[in-house]
C-alpha cells in the first residue's frame, strides 16, 4: 500500500516538473536523471528493506543492533589525542610511586612508549573500529636509503609483531592493563 502511495506521489511530482526545451539535450539534463535515477533506486531498496523488516523482525532487529554496534564502536574508536592523554595520565600516576616501589613490567613499558615517541618511531593505524599502534623501523623524517627503500619497511606478513597496543573503545588495552598494578603492591 505504502509504495502504491509513494510510486503516485513520484509520478504526480514527474508531471508537475517539466524540463524547459531550452536544457534538453545537455549536461543538466544528464545530470538530473542520473540523480533521478539514484533516488529511485535508492527509495526502492529502502522501501524493500522496510518490506524485509516486517516479514522478518528478528533479522530486521539483529542487523539494526548490528548497525548501532559497529557505529558505536566507529564512535567510540580512540585516536592519537586520546592516547597522549592516557599516557600522560599514566605517567603522572607513575612519577607520584617512588622508584624502588614502581613495578618494573609498567616502568619498562612507559619507558619504550616514551622513547618510541621521542624518536618519531611510533605510528597509530586507525582501522575504523579500532586503532594499532606499533613502532616502526626508522623515524618519520628519515630521508637515508633504508627508510626509504621498500624492501627495509615493515611488510605485512611481519607487521603483527611491531604492534604493541590496540585501541578499542575509548581505551587502549595493553598501557591499560600494564598500569593496573603500577607501584609496590603489584604482586
């Protein structure tokens, strides 16, 4: 019924707006039907998946949950800023435990984060849902042979093992879970 309305609704706009002779034949006419052209297809698979969701609801409500996850984690997804600050923020906790009381594995990790990033090592690969962060090979403004060349980059079949934190969530889970015991009671 709903598409019977919307088909006649279509039609009835089609002959109320006519083309001037004066653009027949041109680009604006081309133009106007490819979007034209869009619309319709467009309004037919949304009428389509209407039709879909009421014949099947518990697909319709699986794939909408689906869809808000995966924005949601799009949403939530953190990036270079939010690292920086949960960094910072890690540090500071960290400076305020003396050093015979810090634990070791969080102290050496802040350590390699901090070094990676004071030698322009450290790059973050944002794959939408979630964020990589790895230390590459060379700095970012390294201009001699090796960093240059493409056979001394790091290739994808050994990219795995330079990767040392994923971001998911608004948290980046390794600084996370090596911070969880930070001082002297680590045991």
């Amino acid at each position: 019924m709903r598409l019977v309305r919307i088909m006649a609704l279509r039609q009835r706009l089609a002959d109320k707006l006519v083309m001037p002779e004066r653009l027949k034949d041109t680009l604006v006419e081309k133009w106007i039907k490819c979007w034209s052209g869009l619309v319709r297809d467009y309004t037919e698979v949304a009428v389509g998946a209407v039709r879909e969701s009421y014949a099947h609801p518990k697909w319709a409500l699986a794939y909408g949950t689906g869809l808000a996850l995966l924005y949601q984690t799009v949403v939530n997804n953190p990036g270079e800023e939010y690292f920086m600050t949960q960094l910072r923020r890690n540090t500071n906790l960290m400076i305020t435990v003396a050093p015979d009381q810090q634990n070791p594995v969080s102290a050496e990790y802040l350590l390699m984060l901090e070094r990676a990033i004071n030698q322009k090592k450290l790059r973050l690969l944002s794959l939408g849902i979630c964020t990589l962060l790895w230390v590459d090979l060379f700095d970012e403004d390294d201009c001699t042979y090796p960093a240059i060349c493409e056979y001394t980059k790091v290739g994808f079949l050994n990219f795995h093992e330079r990767v040392i934190d994923v971001g998911f969530w608004k948290k980046y889970w390794r600084l996370n879970w090596k911070m969880r015991n930070y001082d002297v009671n680590y045991l």
